[in-house]
C-alpha cells in the first residue's frame, strides 16, 4: 500500500489521528492555541467516517467528565485543550485516576499563570507531569517535537491508557500545534464493536448481564484501609510504568561532555544549537524525553561519568530541571535555560549560555 | 373467630403481595431513617426491572447522600464527580444510544455545583433521565444551606433562616428546566405517602419509557425530606415538607409532551 503523506498542522494531525485510530468520542471546548482539533474534527464529519461522536461541550469542565463517562463504558475518548482549560479539567483528570479510567487529553500549552499568552510554552511540566489535580496520581505524559508525533501518539496514547487504565497526556505545545509539517498517515482502524468491548473490557459499564456480577466505576472508599489499598495499587501500576514504559531519544550523546535535555520545540531548537556548538569543536548531546512521566532516568545516568555539565533548556522558569537534579543529584551541575511568556529561545542564545557557562570561564 | 394461622400458611406464595425486586442488592441502606431516597431508590428499580432493562441500564450517580446509590442498585453504576453527572450521561447515552441511562442527584449536586451541566444537556436535548431528589438541603455534609433552600428555613449555614437579600432565593431549577426546548417531559413528585409513591412510580415509569423513544431530556423532581438536616422526626418532616416545601415546589406534572402544562 502507498505510504500516504499530508501537509498538516499539529493539531489537524491530532485530530486525524483520532479518527484513524479508531476513537470514539472526541469532546471539547474551544480554546487558542488547539481549537484546530475541533475544527478539522466537525469538519471532517467523522460521524460518517467511523461513526466517531464530536461534541462540542459547555466547558472543560464538562468535557473531561464527559471523557469519564464515555471511559467508563468502554469507550476510547478523548479531549485536547490548553493551559487554561487544562487547569479546569484536573479535577476530572483525578476522579478518573483514581477510577482508573483510560483516555487521551492533550495540552497544546500556551504561557501563564492565569489567562497569560496565547503563544507556545512548556510551563504545565509540574501540572502534567506530577498529578495537577488532587490525591497521588501520575498520567502518562506523552511530549511530541513534531507534527508527526502528534499523529503517531494518538495510537500510542490509546495503547497505554488502556493498558494500564490511566489518562494519558499528550504535552505539546502553541508552536508544535500550530505549525505546519509533513506527515505520514496512517490506515484506517476499525472503531471496537460492543460485543468486542465488553469482551476486552470486562470492567466497563456496558449494563449488567446475568453472567456477571455488576459493575461500579467509582474513586470512592469511605474506608481508609479500603483507599489505602487502592493507593498501594495505583502506586504499583505506576512503579511498572516507570519500568516499562519510559521513552527518549538520544542525540550525539555518545561521546558528549555536556548534555542537553529539552522536550518538544525546545528539542528541536537545541538540536540547532547542538550543531552550532559542534562546529566549534564542542561535545554536547541531546537528551530528548519522549515520556515526561515516567521520565527518562536512565537515558541520562547512562552518560553521567563522561559528562561535565547539563542544561536544562524549557520554555518556563524551569520545571523539568528539577526531574534531572533529582536524577543526577550533585554529580555534575545541573543548570536551566528558558523563555518565558510564549517566547521560544534562539539557537544562538541557547549554545551562547553553554559557552558562557562552562567553556568561557 | 378466625383461626390462628402458622407461620408456613402465611408465608404461601398465594399470599404473595409485594416482592422485593432483585434489582435492590438488599445491602442495608446507608441513608437516615425516614428519608425519601430508600423509597425512590426502590421504585426507580423497579420500573427498570419490570421494562426488563437491566442488562441495557447504566446509572449515574454523583457527589452526595445518593454517592453510595451503586451499593444498593443492582445495575451497573457510575459515580460522578459533584455536578457532572449530566456530563458523563451525555457522553454515555451518545456512544450507547441502545443503552437507558440515567442520573439521580440531589438539589445541591443538580442546581449549584452542576447547574451548567444540567442546563446543557437539558437544552442539547439529551436523550436520558435525570432523577432530581430536592429535600432543600445538603445533605450528607450536616445539613448546609442548598440552593433550593427555602426563605427562612433554617440548616447549618443558615442558622437564623435563609435571608433573600444575603443569600439569594431558592431556585425552581425544575420550572427552569422545563423552559429549554430539549425537555420532553418534565414532572414533580413526591414519595412521603403510598398515593404519593405510585404517582412517582408511574412517573418513572413514564420517563424511563420516553427514553426508549429518542424524544429528548425526560426530567422526574422528587421533592424529599431530610429529617436529619432539617432537626426533625420522620414524620414532623413529612408534614413540615407538605406544609412548607410543597407550595414552593408544587407536585404535578410541568411538561408534557415537549409541551407546558397549563396551570
């Protein structure tokens, strides 16, 4: 079969993405900068491609519990939002949690706190990846660099959030969301039907039949010792995910002195700054976490005797420096380089801070 | 004179009045003696038994008295974050359209914390029930002021009575309801007498079966009580509720037909 390729932004791939996959419900509340999954969606009519349901919802509110009902049932559901809207959405996101409910959010992240900007940010690191709403939890998160990736972690998503019945994060960003790339698509796969649900999810409220006992798809223990266990359980599923589940991508690391770690548009713009400093005869690699949570210890442990310096390179204050502090601890400086504001860092400015830090003193 | 009978004459299966429907698990409730939920618990599972729906029913209940509504409904149940259930409702009855699906909340979950989830998916005209237990109180948290509270009525954060101009007026959110053309049939009911009960029953009976038709939101208000929260017995609660609740919240019948009952 012909590889079929398209000029897509990153939200249109999102958004084909679902329907190629196979969702079955997309529910979602306007909002710059990912309304573009909303649009191509109703505009594409997926009810007559796959049967998928759209649903423009009164808030985020409402579409994230939304996703816990139609979860909750069996079904593969999703919404997509940004910063803003993603904060209203975290209460759902921990009653579905602690439910262990599967579904796909994605973050196209604008700059905050409150209303902020609408241009590209990676300040929602802490809320993504660290629970964001209340009681212990972890989602999956899920970090794309490419409009390619915003396709391919759709079925990615799915796959892990049924897995390990968990939200799955899609933590992109306004500039990944917005722009324009080449992208592979992908065939057609069928929606599940009912009978082939209630076979694979035995769990799901799909109406209790003699054969089973009912089913309750709840959060809730009265009980302290009841929740708990259900803590002890979560925490475990997580401690697998850890093991099982962690993603990135190593550049030129191999014989490098000094690492960056950066995700999403900040890869790719230290990619750039990578080779600016390599031209000047300056060993550095790139780190590339593709999991935010769990994050990737051990792709940076592994170059921790060679190198001499880590930088941190986010668009915010600095979130994930934290992960890699705790990570390497006081082996090796551990610094951060950001932008704040929907601002993206140059090249130029990222390689000029490593040459000011570590070669130029 | 009759006879003394045995215990084995009178339990004969000729004798068999009432059964319990097997769609009440039988765990012993966890709501207060003489409040109303037991009681639209039961006949709301009863109809969904005698429809035979059983296998094809998912009930939503969310954040109040009615959380622990799974431990005593024998059908497959979600619970629901605090006003959400009509959210979770949309999305279930429209990826299971074949399935009846329902949700049962209380004043407070329904009309201050959920009122956008309850106005939308009335007014998209969501083809599910929602079960509306108004005692004009919360409830499970000891008894604090509600929006459907009454002027005057005293609960714990309204100690001296429900002051209009501090704290605003009870909500009709049924009569609200009723007004968004995505409602089909919209009623009022009561469960504090037998008569009382079989209206109810026949009520949900009537909102259950509109479902079945795709005809739009089939909305059944059970105005309660809450002899807890409102420090009184059974019985004084009952009256108390016919006495005062009752001419705020009149029972009957608001919509019909997508159409305003004339009054």
């Amino acid at each position: 079969m012909a590889i079929e390729l398209r000029l897509m932004k990153g939200n249109e791939a999102f958004a084909e993405a679902a329907i190629r996959t196979g969702v079955d419900g997309y529910f979602g509340y306007p909002i710059t900068p990912q309304s573009e999954v909303m649009e191509y969606l109703t505009a594409e009519k997926p009810q007559e491609r796959t049967g998928m349901v759209v649903l423009q919802a009164e808030s985020e509110v409402a579409s994230i519990n939304m996703l816990y009902g139609g979860a909750a049932s069996g079904k593969k559901v999703m919404t997509s939002s940004s910063s803003p809207g993603i904060s209203l959405m975290q209460e759902g996101i921990s009653y579905m949690a602690g439910a262990e409910l599967p579904c796909v959010v994605l973050n196209v992240v604008r700059g905050g706190p409150g209303l902020g900007t609408i241009q590209p940010s990676q300040a929602d690191y802490f809320q993504a990846t660290k629970g964001g709403g209340h009681g212990d939890y972890h989602s999956i998160v899920l970090a794309p660099s490419s409009v390619q990736e915003m396709y391919d972690f759709v079925e990615l998503g799915y796959e892990l959030a049924f897995k390990y019945r968990t939200p799955v994060m899609v933590l992109s960003d306004g500039a990944i969301g917005q722009m324009m790339e080449k992208v592979q698509i992908g065939d057609q796969k069928q929606r599940l039907s009912d009978h082939e649900i209630v076979s694979n999810y035995p769990w799901a409220t799909t109406g209790k039949t003699p054969d089973r006992e009912r089913n309750i798809i709840t959060s809730l223990n009265l009980d302290s010792a009841v929740q708990e266990r259900h803590n002890q359980k979560l925490q475990k599923k997580y401690r697998q995910i850890e093991d099982e589940e962690t993603r990135s991508e190593e550049i030129q690391c191999e014989d490098a002195e000094y690492l960056f770690v950066a995700y999403g548009t900040s890869a790719r713009i230290c990619l750039k700054s990578l080779q600016l400093l390599r031209s000047k005869g300056i060993r550095i690699g790139l780190v590339r976490p593709i999991t935010l949570y769990p994050f990737p210890k051990s792709a940076i442990l592994r170059h921790i005797e060679r190198v001499k310096g880590i930088v941190s390179v986010e668009m915010s204050a600095g979130q994930m420096v934290e992960d890699i502090q705790l990570t390497v601890g006081c082996r090796v400086p551990v610094l951060h380089f950001g932008r704040m504001g929907g601002i993206l860092p140059s090249p130029g400015e990222v390689a000029e801070f490593i040459e000011h830090q570590f070669i130029k003193v | 004179m009759a006879e003394t009978l045995t215990k084995a004459e009178i339990i004969n299966p000729a004798n068999l009045v009432y059964k319990k429907t097997s769609l009440i698990t039988g765990k012993v409730l966890s709501y207060c003696p003489g409040c109303g939920h037991g009681t639209a618990h039961r006949i709301i599972m009863e109809v969904i038994d005698e429809m035979g729906l059983q296998s094809k029913t998912i009930g939503i209940a969310p954040v109040g008295c009615s959380v622990l509504a799974y431990d005593f409904m024998n059908i497959d149940m979600q619970q629901a974050a605090h006003g959400r259930a009509p959210a979770l409702a949309t999305a279930v009855k429209r990826l299971h359209p074949d399935k009846t699906v329902f949700t049962y909340q209380g004043d407070g979950d329904l009309a201050a914390i959920g009122t956008a989830e309850t106005i939308h998916a009335a007014n998209r005209g969501e083809n599910f029930t929602i079960f509306f237990i108004n005692n004009g109180i919360y409830g499970m948290t000891g008894g604090q002021m509600a929006p459907t509270t009454l002027e005057g009525m005293k609960s714990s954060t309204t100690p001296y009575g429900r002051e209009q101009k501090l704290m605003g007026h009870p909500l009709k959110i049924t009569e609200l309801v009723a007004q968004l053309p995505g409602t089909y049939y919209v009623t009022r009911q009561a469960v504090h007498t037998p008569v009382a009960v079989r209206k109810a029953k026949k009520a949900v009976r009537t909102a259950i079966e509109l479902q079945q038709k795709n005809v739009g939101m089939t909305f059944v208000e059970i105005v309660s009580n809450c002899n807890s929260g409102w420090k009184m017995t059974p019985v004084q609660a009952n009256q108390w509720m016919v006495d005062h609740m009752f001419p705020f919240y009149p029972p009957g019948d608001i919509k019909i037909d997508g159409k305003l009952v004339q009054k």
